[in-house]
C-alpha cells in the first residue's frame, strides 16, 4: 500500500509542473488558474508564494539564480526575490487563441514548453506546439498540431523524449537526440483508451519507468520502457495533474492537484482537492537539470 499524504492544502485551481530543486532541497511548483508560483519547503513545511501577471505554464530553476518560466506570454526569467520578470520570447506572439503550458528541462539544461489551446466558447483547435528554449536563448519549434501539451520527459540516457496531447489518449515515444535537441520517428508509446483517460504531467524514474497522472481518473500509474503497465495509485482527489520526484533521496514522489469546476458538492467528497501530495513509492526518481541559459 502507498502511503500518500496532503503536505500542502492549498486548494489550488490548477496545481501544475513539479520541480525538484536538489541544492535547496525545495519543490517549486505553481497554480495555473492562481496566477501563482509556490516554493514549499518539506523540512519546515513552510509553503511560500509568488503571484504573477499572468497564467503561468511551467517552471525550472535556473543555473545562476532564479527560474526560467513559460506563461500566457512565452519565456521569461523570473526573479524569484522581486518577482520581476524578463521577457525572452513569445513564439506564439500571433496566436490569440493559446497558452504555454506543460514543460521542463531536458538532462543537458534546455527548456522546454508546449502551448495549447485555449479560447472558449470557440471549438478546440490543434493549433499549439512544442518549443525548446536553447542555452543561447533561441527558440525551435520541435512539434507542432497540438491541442494541449502535456507528459513531457525523457529516459534516463536521453534517447527517447516522451509526450502527449491532451486532447488524445495517445502518450508518444520519440528517437532523442541529447546533442542538437532534436525529436523524431514518433510512435505510440501508452495508449489509455481502455479507461477513457488523458495523460497529464509525467516523470520518468531512474529505472526508466514513465509516472503519469490521469486527471479525472484519480490516478498515477507507472509504466516500464516498453510500454507495460506496472503499477496504479489512486489518490483522494480526482484531478491529479503533475508528479515528480524529490526529497533528500529523491524517493518521494509529489503530486499537485486540482479544483478546477468542481461544485461545491464533488469538493465536499474530496476536501484535500487542489493540495500537493507527497508519495512514498519505494522508487527513487532522477534529479532535474537546471536551465543552463
């Protein structure tokens, strides 16, 4: 049995894009809908925040201070003592119907994002894309005719990138090029038609296992290289939403949630909804790069 426990009740509306900081031994994560960058810190169980302008998307922890970030605006640096942030590039700077969303660093310290769509009451589009954000601070497009980023990782030895669009039941596996950054020969790697269910934020351990998480579903489910199920967690809320792993051994995986248009009614059956979870799996994870730009 897991034992999972509520380290933060923040009752996030969209808790996302857990990261693991190994030097301060601090995980940052943020709330989309919030406008807010978090830093909790497990020793002290003190959880500080950052509110920001806009609906960020994801984060990392930058080589010579900081955090390098994606939001509604593209990349910025983000001044984690002010809260002031410095626009890098908005590769979407003509697309009014998106927002970056899901991403991480790879192991050698670029930044990467995806965008979505995002317009409603318009119909769904696949219109977003996946960027990678280089040391020199220039942006590629790697893929693009996505309706909603999603899963992001890499096997240990960085020659498989995994992804999904959350928009399909489909995670894909690409051929990884740890050198140039470049993806390609995409191919279906977990296909979760059979229970209905999309993929959200991933992680990958250090026997190279993919972690997902299934919003709506409730779940954390584990996956080996070759694409076998191995293990299933139900957590007490049903919107989980991003894992990764930290702590001291990096044997904890944290988990956010999410109360995204849940009545009153649903949050009454799941009081810890929108908080960070911490996961003792009996496996250890893969420490995170930081950006190196």
């Amino acid at each position: 049995m897991t034992d999972i426990e509520c380290v933060v009740d923040a009752k996030a509306l969209l808790g996302e894009s857990t990261y693991w900081d190994p030097e301060d031994q601090v995980l940052w994560w943020i709330d989309i809908y919030g406008k807010t960058v978090h830093c909790f810190d497990p020793d002290t169980r003190i959880d500080q925040t950052i509110t920001l302008p806009e609906y960020p998307g994801c984060l990392a922890v930058r080589e010579i201070g900081g955090l390098v970030i994606s939001d509604v605006n593209g990349f910025h640096f983000l001044d984690t003592a002010t809260g002031a942030l410095q626009a890098i590039v908005d590769p979407e700077a003509d697309l009014a119907d998106t927002r970056f969303n899901d991403g991480k660093t790879d192991r050698q310290g670029r930044f990467w994002s995806g965008s979505m769509w995002e317009a409603p009451p318009k119909a769904p589009e696949k219109i977003g894309s996946l960027y990678r954000l280089d040391t020199d601070l220039t942006c590629h497009k790697i893929v693009e005719g996505v309706g909603c980023s999603n899963g992001l990782a890499w096997s240990p030895d960085s020659r498989t990138m995994y992804y999904t669009d959350s928009h399909t039941p489909i995670v894909w596996a690409f051929d990884f090029d740890p050198v140039s950054g470049e993806a390609e020969n995409r191919r279906t790697f977990v296909d979760l038609s059979f229970m209905n269910g999309i993929v959200d934020g991933a992680t990958v351990d250090e026997e190279g296992c993919y972690w997902l998480t299934v919003p709506f579903k409730g779940k954390v489910m584990r996956y080996d290289p070759s694409g076998k199920l191995m293990r299933t967690i139900d957590l007490p809320t049903d919107l989980p939403t991003c894992c990764e792993f930290g702590g001291p051994n990096l044997d904890i995986l944290y988990v956010t949630t999410a109360t995204l248009r849940r009545s009153p009614e649903e949050l009454r059956d799941q009081p810890l909804a929108g908080g960070l979870f911490a996961l003792h799996v009996g496996v250890k994870g893969l420490p995170l790069v930081p950006f190196r730009g």
